[in-house]
C-alpha cells in the first residue's frame, strides 16, 4: 500500500492545500507528517487546524517543541545573527498567534512514530533538531538508523528531500585489550539501510519553489519523490501583512536558504 | 625525541594509588603529560587529599591536567552547578544514599574548580573523554558496535579516541572496509564508496590501570600500578 509523508509544513495554508490536494487526487489515504507544523509562515492556527482535522499523524518537529517550550529547547545552529534575530521574531509572532488548543496539540506530538521496522522523526532519531543531510558520513548516517531498530527512516528538518541508501557495508577491526596477547581480527558485515528526506511541503529550500513530499509503497519498498506548485505569490502576501521578515517571503519565492555572509558568518546559536 | 602521555581516570579519591602512578611514571621515559580523564571522586572514600593534590602538585609531580568525569557531572549537578538536572542518574542507578555519600566525600571548597575543568581534550589529532562527545555517560567498550564508534570519532573529527567510562583497558583499530551510499534526490541519482578511515578507539582502564601512550610510534601500553613498563615492548599499535 502505498502512504505519503510530508514534513516541515511551516504554516503555510497554501502549499499545504496543495500538497494534500495532490495526494487525494492519488488516491492515498495514508499521511504521516514529520513536524514543524508552524513556524517563519502566516497561517500556524489554520495549518494545525487542517492536520487536527483529516487527523494526520505527525511528529513534533523542533519548531513545535519550540514554540511549547519556549526558546531554550531550541539547540539550532543559525547561520547568523540576523538569522538568529528574525527566528526569534518569528518565534514571538506564533507564539502570539496560536489558540491554546493548538498549543496542547503541538505539545502532545511524540517525537518519533513508528511502525514495524519503519520509523518516522523529524530531524534524526537522536535529536529533533539534528540534520541528516544526504552527503553526511555514510557509517553515522547508518548508525543512526540501525541504532534506533529500523530499516527504513524517514525524516526531515533539512527541506532537501531525498534517498538515500546504504548498502553493501563492512568494517575490519583490530582488537587488542589487555586479555589476549595476540590481536584479534575480524570483520563485521553491515545490515542495508534507507533514509528518506521528505523535504518542506512550506518551505521548499532544495532550488526550486515547489512544494515537496514523498510517497512509499511499502510493499516494493519505492520511494518517490514529488513536487507541488502551489500559489506562493498568496503565502508571501500573507507574511507581509502579518509583519513577519520579509526575507521569509523572499526564499519562498526563490525556494532556498538566505543567509548573510556577514562578519558574524561563524555565528552559532547557542540559546 | 620520545613524547608519551600517560592517562588515568576513575581515581575516586584513591591518593595512595595516584602517588604509585607518579612513582611509576618517574621511572619511565618520555612520559611528558598526565592526562587525566575525570572520575577523580566518588562516593566510597572522602577525595579532598587526592583533590588537594592534584590542584596543587608537590615537587617532582607530573603536573595533571585534568577534565570531569560522571562522577564530577552528578556531583556539579545535585550542587546545581552543572545543567537543569539534579544528579537523577546516579539516584536512579544507586539510589538516596549514594548521592549523600558523594556530597560527603567532597568539601565544597573544591566545587570552583571541579566546575571549571573541560569536558574534554583535542591534542593532535586525538579526543580525550571520559565518554565521548555523545555522552560523558557513554560505555565504549571493546564489545561496542564498530559503528558507534565510528559516529564517536565523527563527531569529534578525530583520528584517536582515548575514552574511560567504561574502566577497560584496549585499542580497537579500525583497518578496513566501507559502505556504499546511493542517492537519489530531484537532480538524480549518485553512488558512492565511503572507506573506512585508519582511525582507533583506545579504552585507557581506571585506577590502578592506566595507559601510556606513545605519540611518536603511536602506540599503546595497558599497565597496572607497580607494572613494568618495557619501552623496548611493542605495544599495541
């Protein structure tokens, strides 16, 4: 059967309509959604309204946590201080803007789903807020799904959707302790592994401006990766009028991550 | 010239073995820096002497440089001096009476200092923890997954990872192999070969055993206190 995993959906009405549209028109029932339900977007309330209603189980992503836990909980690493400075401006205005149910909804999303041997998180399973970026060491990117029980995880947080498998694995090792004079040699075999990025259905940031997400067959094991355009010009207006940082608008309609190279270029947060 | 370290942990308050230690690494040549990686209380044994003595070495000492261990942390804790947390892992673990017969075993005068030791130490190209970077907590041992450690040398950009948690003393060498890594994203596909790395994880023992190792030669001698230490054996390399 065939389910549809969306991520990062970050309170934008529109791309989230459209994605949801375009899954309905496949006939798929099945969505799991991996977090970050609000955040830098205008419509927090209606986006958690949404997935409350066609109850879609979700993950709390880091924004999510966030926005319960107030700013501590974060362990992000902006790219500056001025990205840092409207983050926090972004985190203020949600905060704001979202009813108390919304809030109790948010705060009572488990940070992992899983089923059998897949497992759903929004960032890894170590940490809401740890990116698994395709290119990241091969073994840790192993270790982290073989660590946590599963075969396949899927996760987001990084906005670039993709696959990833990993195959084929071995490691030689050379023990010596203090019990055996002579060392000890062996080989371990390495069990095969996928992850699946579902990218940002709300804030694409992998080049293009279209809306992304993912569907697996879990009787072939596919996964597909799909884009949704959506109406973005109706978002970017709607973040403008709610006084949000225009740059949110900006990325948005450029569909990646803008980030000043200033003289602060090796801020890290540290909140 | 010949540069060794020598590097103890889990002391627990034990001067009279410290002082063996000293004695030993007066007899062995090279031996430049003691490390030594936390685990420098408990709660068996009232450590101010040993606390005493390593903050302010006599004559002769090989000066140590030291970081905080496990029992440090849930000590710095419980006096709310380290994290959010009180020291909830020792109470789970061993219950009321340990986390009282840890604040008795050490003056509060020590606490400044026991605050400001590092979590850790890059030298060269090796990460010295009493854990790893994951976790002070963390139990590496010669039994532990080849890829855990290989995520522990990661997260430190590390070629040697000289570790205590566990008290065991070995070196476990990564020599060989790799992990094909094929990704597909909207640009297309890719496939590559990631390798291992030549790269180690050495479990250095606790109290009495200890380690030296011998940057030079990049090897590594497990000895106990009154060990003979032949700089003519091979060591572990």
């Amino acid at each position: 059967m065939k389910h549809a995993v969306i991520s990062c959906l970050h309170a934008n009405l529109a791309a989230v309509k459209a994605v949801l549209k375009d899954i309905d028109q496949k006939g798929i029932s099945d969505i799991t959604c991996l977090g970050d339900l609000v955040g830098y977007g205008p419509q927090p309330n209606e986006v958690v309204d949404l997935i409350r209603e066609r109850a879609i189980a979700s993950c709390q992503g880091c924004w999510d946590e966030d926005i319960i836990e107030g700013l501590n909980a974060c362990e992000c690493s902006y790219p500056s201080q001025l990205a840092e400075k409207r983050g926090h401006l972004a985190h203020e205005w949600t905060a704001e803007q979202l009813t108390d149910i919304n809030k109790d909804f948010l705060a009572s999303l488990p940070t992992s789903i899983r089923r059998d041997r897949i497992l759903f998180v929004h960032g890894s399973p170590n940490s809401q807020h740890e990116y698994l970026l395709p290119d990241m060491n091969a073994f840790a990117a192993l270790e982290r799904v073989d660590k946590a029980g599963a075969d396949t995880l899927f996760c987001g947080h990084t906005h670039q959707p993709y696959v990833r498998e990993l195959k084929n694995g071995s490691i030689r090792v050379r023990l010596q302790n203090t019990s055996n004079n002579n060392a000890e040699e062996k080989e371990i075999n390495l069990p095969m592994r996928k992850i699946v990025n579902a990218g940002s259905v709300g804030e694409p940031r992998h080049g293009s401006t279209n809306a992304t997400y993912v569907i697996h067959d879990d009787v072939t094991g596919e996964v597909e990766i799909k884009e949704v355009a959506y109406d973005i010009e109706l978002t970017c207006q709607a973040i403008i009028d709610a006084g949000l940082p225009r740059i949110f608008a900006w990325r948005l309609s450029h569909g990646f991550e803008f980030a000043e190279q200033a003289e602060d270029a090796s801020h890290v947060c540290e909140r | 010239m010949i540069e060794r370290w020598a590097l103890v942990s889990g002391l627990k308050g034990d001067l009279e073995t410290y002082e063996m230690i000293q004695s030993d690494l007066k007899k062995t040549r090279g031996v430049k820096t003691l490390f030594i990686l936390g685990d420098m209380i408990g709660p068996e044994r009232n450590c101010d002497a040993l606390l005493n003595r390593l903050q302010n070495p006599r004559r002769g000492d090989l000066q140590p440089q030291c970081i905080y261990g496990w029992w440090e942390e849930q000590l710095l804790a419980e006096q709310g001096l380290r994290g959010e947390q009180k020291a909830d892992a020792l109470r789970l673990n061993q219950g009321e009476e340990a986390v009282t017969a840890l604040l008795n075993a050490v003056n509060s005068t020590h606490l400044k200092w026991l605050a400001s030791l590092q979590f850790g130490f890059i030298e060269l190209d090796c990460g010295l923890i009493h854990g790893s970077s994951a976790d002070i907590g963390d139990n590496l041992t010669s039994e532990t997954s080849p890829l855990i450690l290989i995520d522990r040398l990661t997260r430190l950009d590390v070629n040697r990872l000289f570790t205590a948690h566990s008290t065991e003393q070995f070196h476990l060498e990564l020599t060989g192999g790799g992990l094909n890594s094929h990704v597909k994203d909207l640009n297309g596909e890719s496939q590559y070969q990631q390798k291992v790395s030549k790269q180690s994880i050495i479990g250095i023992g606790a109290g009495e055993y200890y380690t030296i190792y011998d940057v030079g030669s990049d090897k590594t001698h497990f000895l106990s206190v009154g060990g003979q230490y032949n700089t003519k054996g091979k060591g572990f390399a």
